[in-house]
C-alpha cells in the first residue's frame, strides 16, 4: 500500500467507516447517523482513494468488508477513542449529565444486579434515570454492545473477547438446582437429574452452556421443556410444575426464594460475571465513573 496522506482523513470519515463496518449496510449507517446514503457512499468512496485499498464489496443484495477493511477497524477504533478521549474533560459531575445510565444484562444477573446499581446510583446522584435492557444472546458481544449504545454491560464469562472490548470480574456464583418442592424432591443423582425436565433461560444464542458441556462428559443430554428469556418468566413457568432450572445460587435470596434447592449432581466451576465496557470508552471520566458505580455495590 503506497503512503497514506493523513491529513485527508478526519475523526468523521472514520466514524463513518466503522459505522458501515459494524452495520454491514450503507443505508442502516446513514439512519443511524443522520445523514444521506449518498453522504455515506462519498465518504467510503474518498477513504477509499486515500487508502488505495477496496473497504467493501457487493454480497447479494448487501456489502461485506473486505480484508482490509477488517484489519484497518480495530486500528481506527483506537484512533477514535483517543480522539475522543481529548476532548473530554478530566473532571465529571454525574449532578449535571441529562443522560441516562444505560447497561446491559440478561437473566440471572439482572435479577441480582439490576436493583444494586440503581441503589448505589441513587446514593450518588438521587434518582439518576438507570435504564436496564435485557442484552440477549453474547454470542457477537461487541456488534451488541454497539447496536445498543450502552456505557456497559454484565454477562458470565466468556472463554475469550473481542480485543476492543474492556472486562473486570464484577462478582461471583455457584450453581444450584431449583426445584418446587410442592411437586417434586429434590435431584441427588445425575441420573436423576438426566430424567427430569428442564426450564432454561433462552437468549437465542448458539453457544453450548457449562451444564451442556458438563453433561456430555457424562453422555447425559438433558430434556429442556421450556425455554425463556428471563428469570422472572422462568419462576411463573415453573411454579407448580415438576420442572428444575439450573441456575446462579444468589437467585434463591430474590426472585427465586419460593423455591427449594439443591447442589448440582456433578461438580460445576464457579460463576464469574464480568463488566464489560468499550475500549472507546475506556478513558471516558463519565465511563469510569459509571464503571467505578458499579463496581463499589459488589465489593462493599
């Protein structure tokens, strides 16, 4: 690739490439920032004469990036970051921001979370509007997290992330079986646990969870009845059924006290739950300070 003349390209041409990057669509970028699709194909069309490189090809009716459109994205989204970075001030008074605190979770730990942050929120800033969105599935964490312009979001750890996203360990579980004891006794065996039928927490992703991966070692497949997209649908489902659910432990001091209990048939790992945030986001005063929020309701 020949010399790049920086002095062509500013923070808005990158903003809208990596807004075609993420959207995988000219006119879905355009909408989401307010400008014409002709707009948005110019500034491609001038990026791509500065880079001397095509940024994206025709796929059926829609684009794909190429390969140096993916290469060129983390780059320019580290560039935008330190740019933004600059022109935020190093103070931030929470007092005076009209915005909304905006986070991200799903099932078991928005049942556990969600009224500890709008507490310690509250205890800061008396009440600071805390809007909670059910995240669904994880499995392209990133896309979603910008598709949802969240400051942050808590989900169990992932195997590995995306390098332009941020993670620190908000709190830990264990795994318990849930069961009504109404209608049922409690799972002692793994065969026991292999013939009952399950309720599940279904955010539509395609990722195997741990009591799957656990199961198969077994050569156990567990019979799931039901699936739902949130803990409180899940206890409604479940009261006066012989259902189980497996679930995060801490769930039994909330939502789910009017069930019983028991420990899980086979060894389970702990549950970690992490904070995510954007690496655009990391130096943000107003971002640090949400994470720190956050952060200080689970450590004290």
């Amino acid at each position: 690739m020949t010399k790049i003349d920086v002095s062509q390209i500013n923070g808005q041409t990158l903003r809208v490439f990596l807004m075609v990057f993420d959207e995988v669509s000219v006119s879905q970028a355009a909408l989401k920032l307010g400008v014409s699709q002709s707009s948005v194909s110019h500034t491609l069309e001038k990026l791509r004469g500065i880079l001397g490189v095509e940024l994206f090809q025709k796929s059926g009716r829609g684009i794909v990036p190429t390969s140096a459109a993916t290469r060129f994205a983390p780059q320019i989204r580290q560039i935008l970051a330190d740019l933004e970075a600059l022109g935020e001030s190093e103070s931030y008074a929470p007092q005076t921001d009209p915005r909304p605190i905006v986070i991200a979770m799903n099932g078991g730990a928005m049942a556990v979370a969600a009224r500890e942050i709008q507490t310690a929120v509250w205890s800061e800033v008396p009440n600071k509007r805390v809007t909670i969105r059910e995240l669904g599935a994880r499995d392209n964490l990133e896309e979603t997290i910008n598709r949802m312009d969240l400051d942050a979001a808590i989900v169990p750890r992932l195997n590995s992330y995306v390098n332009t996203l941020r993670t620190t360990t908000l709190y830990e579980d264990t795994s318990a079986v849930f069961y009504d004891s109404t209608m049922r006794g409690p799972i002692t065996t793994v065969e026991d646990y292999g013939a009952a039928h399950h309720i599940v927490l279904d955010f539509g992703g395609r990722t195997k969870s741990t009591v799957e991966q656990r199961l198969e070692e077994f050569a156990i497949r567990r019979q799931v009845t039901v699936g739902v997209p949130n803990v409180w649908l899940l206890a409604e489902a479940m009261r006066n059924t012989p259902l189980i659910a497996t679930l995060p432990a801490k769930l039994h001091d909330g939502v789910m006290a009017e069930f019983a209990t028991s420990a899980t048939p086979f060894s389970m790992p702990d549950i970690s739950f992490d904070l995510i945030w954007h690496l655009r986001q990391e130096n943000s005063p107003r971002n640090r300070w949400i994470r720190s929020v956050i952060q200080r309701c689970f450590t004290e």
